[in-house]
C-alpha cells in the first residue's frame, strides 16, 4: 500500500529539503533504501519599481525517471490561476523566471507563486502515474503605480484625453479633480475610466491652451490612502 507522512518540523519557505526512505523487516534488518528526493524551493521578490516579480527555485532531485517540465501558478488578490503562467525545462540546479505584471491593474497588489514538477514517463512498480511535486508558496506585495500624463491635445487621435492610469486601486475611492490658474474647479469624476477632455466639465467650449492643476486622491485594495497633485498642459 502506498504510504504518506508529514513532516511538520519544517519551514519549507526557507530552504529545501532532503528526504529518503529506508524499509526495514521485522528482524530490524535493513532491506531496501529509496532513492534521495530533494524539494523545490521557490523565492520570489518584487523588482523594477514594481512592475515584474522574478521567481527563483531550485530544481527537484531525483526521480528514476527524472524531470519532464517545471510549470509556474500565479495567484492575483489570492485567487489561483486556472493554467500556468508559463513552462519551464528541466536543467541545471536553480531556475530563475521574471513575471512582468505591468499589465496587471486589478487585485490588492499581493501576488503568489508556486512551481509544479512532472517526471518524464517511467515504467514504476505496481504500475504507479508519473510523480508531481509541488514548491512552496511564495508571496509578495506591490503598492499601486500611478502614471500621469504631462500633456495632452483634445483634438489628437491618441492622446485626446488626460486620464491617469493606477494600478491596484479601490475604484470606489477614486477623485480626480481639475483646476485652471485662478484655483477654479473646472472638472471633477470618481469614476476610473472618464478622462477630462478639456472643457469645463466636459461639456461646452474648449478651454484654453494652458497649464492646469490635478489633484488625484484613492485608497490602495488594501485601504491605504494615497494623493497625488502635478500640472499638466493643455494642448491645441
């Protein structure tokens, strides 16, 4: 029958681990001795201003029939992933993979990663499936990014509008006001995905080409609070 034990004894988001199994009969005799099996370790840190996490891990050691593919999962706001993010070969010792999340804008900013090993086909006995290991959990956290635009033209086709662009935001916390030299509220939306066109709140007469001021305030999916003013041109 197969056999499972737990080892609890461990801290397995530290290092790897070397296991090997040895059978002995009742006349405390040792008959047979496992091969050596060494866990995967997975790391992972948040780099380029938050904008790709790099995952690094060791490799699994040793199947009889040895590794066929290493396959990376990603959790966004703790929710798992359906299908790997990505396929990795199996070679050398340790294994490093760069996730670029810039394209990721939803969730808490908290992201998790875990590594999945298959062995190749092997003829096992009793006719056993191909083993399947698992890395540990490895997590970490971006605050949200905020891009603003220091220009735009009403009337371009790319650029017609003055919209930021925030990464990991409460959308019901969102505000984003506009004001013209003289300090008068031209414009103001709590709603993500309306940009200013440049009139005064976005009806009626163009406003003039000029330097207007913006203030943004939101809360991360977290609840913490951010601001952010600047200036930006409006442009004919």
């Amino acid at each position: 029958p197969m056999v499972t034990f737990y080892d609890i004894d461990v801290d397995a988001n530290a290092t790897h681990y070397y296991y090997q199994i040895e059978t002995i009969n009742t006349c405390q005799q040792l008959k047979y001795t496992s091969n050596i099996g060494k866990t995967i370790w997975l790391h992972v840190e948040s780099e380029g201003a938050g904008v790709m996490n790099t995952i690094t891990f060791t490799q699994y050691k040793d199947w009889a029939g040895n590794v066929q593919k290493y396959e990376i999962y990603r959790a966004i706001g703790g929710v798992w992933e359906s299908s790997p993010i990505t396929q990795v070969a199996a070679f050398g010792d340790t294994t490093v993979y760069v996730d670029n999340i810039i394209n990721v804008v939803d969730g808490d900013g908290s992201f998790c990663y875990k590594v999945v090993a298959t062995e190749n086909t092997f003829p096992h006995v009793g006719g056993l499936p191909e083993a399947v290991s698992s890395s540990n959990e490895s997590c970490v956290t971006h605050s949200p990014l905020v891009y603003v635009p220091n220009a735009f033209a009403p009337f371009s086709t790319s650029n017609y509008e003055f919209k930021p662009v925030l990464t990991f935001t409460d959308p019901s916390s969102y505000l984003l006001q506009i004001y013209n030299k003289w300090g008068q509220k031209i414009f103001e939306t709590q709603d993500l995905n309306t940009g200013w066109l440049g009139s005064v709140d976005n009806s009626g007469q163009l406003c003039q080409s000029d330097s207007y001021v913006y203030m943004i305030r939101f809360t991360s999916a977290d609840g913490e609070e951010f601001s952010k003013s600047g200036v930006v041109t409006l442009l004919k």
